[in-house]
C-alpha cells in the first residue's frame, strides 16, 4: 500500500486541516500518517484558539514516522511560526523526503489568521525551495510573488515570478476568483490549465487542505504532477457537487463522495 504524510494543525470540525488530510487520503486508498503543528479549536464560524505544539515535539513525531514507515509523499499545511518551519525542513532533509505538496496555509477560510509574518518569510526561504509544487490560493499567491492578481494573465505571471524565484512548480488555484474556479499549473515546462464551473455554495471550509492532499495522494501512488492535478481536480469538484450542508457557516465537504478509482 502507498503511504502519505501530513504534516499539519488539527480541525475540531473535522473540515480542514489533519482530518480533512486523513479523510481525502483513506479515500484515495493511501494509509495516512500524521505530524500535528497544532490543535485548533475551531468549527465552521471561526477558529476559537490556536495551541501550538513544542518545535521539538514536531520533531520527534516527524522521527517516529520516518524511521519506521517512510512515506511516499507529503503535505505540509498550516505551520504558525518560524521555528516549527525550520524543524520541518531540516527533518525532511534529513530524510530526504519526496514528493513534497506545500499548501502555504495563511488565513482560514472563516477569515482567522493562521500564520504570522515571520513564518511567512521562513516558508519562502525554508519550504519553498525544496517542494515539488505549492499550492496558494489568490491572496497567498499575492503575497509569495509581491504582485497583484486580478485576472488570467496575473495569475500567470505571479505564478512564473514564484517558479523564477524558488524554483518549484506551482498550482495557483482560482477558488476566489469572481468567474469560473479555474486552476493553474504552472511548471518549468508552461501553463496549464485546469477548468471547473463555479459551483455556488457556502460549504467550502477545507477547500485548499483537501485539494493539495489529493494531490499528494496521487504523487503517492506514482502519478506525475500533471495527472494528479487533474485528478484531484476532480475529486474536489466531486466533493463540492455532493452538497454536504453541515455546520451553521461555511460547512465542510463531503469528502466520502466516490470511492477510490471513481474520480
Ligand atoms: N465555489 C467553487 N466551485 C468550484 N470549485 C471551487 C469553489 N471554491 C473553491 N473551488 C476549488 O477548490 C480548490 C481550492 O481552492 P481555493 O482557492 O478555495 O483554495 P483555498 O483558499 O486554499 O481554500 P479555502 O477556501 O478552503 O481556504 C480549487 O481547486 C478551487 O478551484
Ligand atoms: C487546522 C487548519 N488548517 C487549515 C485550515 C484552512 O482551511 P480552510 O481555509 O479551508 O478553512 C484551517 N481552517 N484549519
């Protein structure tokens, strides 16, 4: 069986974060595998706290896994401060860790902040560079590339600016866009893009966690980047249409939607 790390802050509400992870991974039929940054109390109004684990703690989860079942990808979600960035890469150098998925977690979708100014810098210096693709939605986009993003042409080129810059592949992903959700892969190779019809619902909380972790369950099972983007285009989409309405704000998705193979 393929196995997948996610390294990530837990979800009370089960939407977002490690068991949005854990979920979209079992679905994808890869065994799943934790390193938690962080509990988050939190449901589908807002994030209630954050409480980060000790750096160290970080790293002997990250030792644990690695040492007994090394895993054939992974994805890094929201890390809230500079120090737990810097254990993260220095143990996946350690052991030498592929298939790296980056989901640049920075504001919830509910509007809480989950990162801070300092981790951003570490994400740019640390994680980037040695990620085989970053995941940002508009506005992390913006802030990664230092430009502003208003249509087609912008995502493009703040996408190639990222790709300039830190040398990974990235999927700009058009979920706040005001037309259609179209994504875009852009790798050393060019462009591509990857079409869907805006679906309208308020239930998108754990939108980007679900997305980058079927991303990185299809690297898992040995798909190129390109055709685990459109797969896990798919499945996201699929777990949109089914139309979960859980929760009094932006619920979850329903992420049980299809069994392994139907997507
Ligand atoms: N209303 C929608 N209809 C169709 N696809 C959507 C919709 N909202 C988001 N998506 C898709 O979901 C994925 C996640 O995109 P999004 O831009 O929402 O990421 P995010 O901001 O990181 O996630 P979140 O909104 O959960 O924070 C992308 O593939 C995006 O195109
Ligand atoms: C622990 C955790 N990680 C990530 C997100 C972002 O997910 P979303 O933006 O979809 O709410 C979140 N809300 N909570």
């Amino acid at each position: 069986m393929k196995t997948a790390l996610t390294i990530a802050g837990s979800d009370s509400s089960g939407g977002a974060g490690i068991q949005a992870d854990i979920k979209t991974m079992t679905a994808h039929g890869v065994y799943a595998m934790s390193a938690v940054t962080a509990l988050t109390a939190q449901n589908t109004t807002g994030v209630k706290g954050i409480f980060e684990v000790p750096p160290t703690f970080l790293a002997d989860q990250l030792d644990c896994v690695f040492t007994d079942i090394p895993p054939d990808a992974v994805k890094i979600g929201m890390v809230s401060n500079k120090e737990l960035i810097e254990t993260i890469a220095e143990k996946l150098s350690e052991y030498g860790a592929k298939n790296i998925v980056l989901d640049p977690v920075m504001v919830a979708t509910s509007g809480a902040s989950l990162s801070s100014e300092s981790a951003v810098t570490a994400l740019k210096e640390r994680l980037l560079p040695n990620c085989t693709v970053v995941t940002p939605n508009l506005f992390e986009a913006e802030i990664l590339s230092g430009l502003k993003i208003r249509s087609k042409i912008d995502m493009e080129q703040a996408s190639q600016a990222i790709l300039g810059a830190y040398g990974c592949a990235v999927l700009l992903k058009g979920g706040h866009s005001e037309n259609d959700a179209d994504d875009l892969l852009y790798q050393q190779s060019g462009p591509t893009w990857f079409h869907a019809g805006r679906i309208e619902t308020k239930n998108t909380h754990g939108t980007g966690c679900t997305l980058s972790s079927a991303i990185c369950s299809n690297l898992a099972k040995g798909f190129d980047l390109n055709t685990s983007v459109k797969k896990a285009k798919r499945y996201i989409t699929g777990a949109l249409e089914a139309n979960l309405d859980l929760g009094i704000g932006s619920g979850p998705l329903n992420l049980a939607f299809a069994i392994e193979g139907n997507f």
